[in-house]
C-alpha cells in the first residue's frame, strides 16, 4: 500500500509544507530554536521515508508489520509524542 503514489506525494508535500511553515517562522522570531531543530529532523524523516519507500518496508519486515503504511503511521505517532511539548506553554507558544 506504501508504494502508491497518492501517499508518497503526501508524505513529500506534508514535510516541505512543515519545513516552509518552520523556516517562516524561525525568520520571524516566533520559534525557539529546540522546536525548530524538532520540526525539521521530523519533516526530514518523513522526507526521506517518501523518497525511499524501502527503508519502510525494511523496517516494517524487521518490526513485524503487516504494512509499511502502518509503520510509517507509527513512526509519525512517535515522533509527535517525542515533540518537546510537556507543558501548555510550548503548545500557546506554537500555536498558528
């Protein structure tokens, strides 16, 4: 199911739209620097998981998925739940 295109092609557009979004505001000052080094390794990842599927499927073999598409699900979860956000305040703070 990965290597449909629908999905690669929002993989790619949701991890540049993250980055511009993120340099936009570091260029405005709006960010600090710990979210925004956050924010591009996480649009990196999903970068480079949509250019290079196999790592996907790689990883889903070896972890024992049924499906890419549900580990690269998973790794989105994970990296969220990494985000540097244990407080109200970083949530206000990157708010839109």
């Amino acid at each position: 199911m990965f290597d449909q295109p629908i999905i690669r092609v929002c993989l790619v557009l949701g991890s540049l739209i993250t980055a511009t979004y993120i340099l936009r505001r570091v260029r405005l000052a709006k960010v600090q620097i710990e979210d925004t080094i956050f924010w591009l390794l996480f649009s990196g990842i999903l970068l480079i998981l949509a250019i290079f599927p196999g790592i996907a499927y790689w990883a889903a073999y070896l972890l024992g998925f049924q499906s890419p598409i549900n580990f690269v699900y998973i790794v989105i979860i994970f990296l969220l739940l990494l985000c540097p956000s244990g407080s109200v305040s970083w949530t206000a703070r990157c708010a839109f």
